[in-house]
C-alpha cells in the first residue's frame, strides 16, 4: 500500500465495495477524514490477505497438478 493517503471519494469506493450489502457502511456525515482512512486501511489489509492466500490455493492446486502427471 502506498505511503500516500488516497483521497477521501476514493476510501469511500473501496469501503462501499468491500462492505456489501450497503447496510454495512458507516455514516458518512459523522466520520472524520482518519476515522475514514482507518476503515479504509484495515479494509484493504484485510482485501490483500485475501489476495495473498487466493495466490497460494493457486500454486497449490498447480504444484498437486504437476505432481500427479
């Protein structure tokens, strides 16, 4: 993740895609700018670890593939 904070609009789209259905979302009116970046950061920690072990299933799954033929 990049050192940068994204914009405000931008954390909002990535929270508003990570917690489906819509009812998840917190109130936009009463969260502060770092109350935002703090979902957001956990969010996509969260996303990339998800990313991470998908990756490996992957190489898994690959490596059975390989060792059976």
């Amino acid at each position: 993740m990049s050192h940068e904070k994204p914009s405000l609009e931008k954390m909002w789209k990535f929270i508003d895609e990570m917690m489906q259905p819509n009812e998840l979302v917190p109130d936009r009116s009463v969260l502060s700018h770092e109350q935002v970046f703090s979902i957001y950061s956990k969010l996509y920690e969260i996303d990339m670890i998800f990313q991470e072990i998908e990756k490996i299933n992957i190489l898994k799954k690959g490596l059975k593939l390989e060792n059976i033929q």
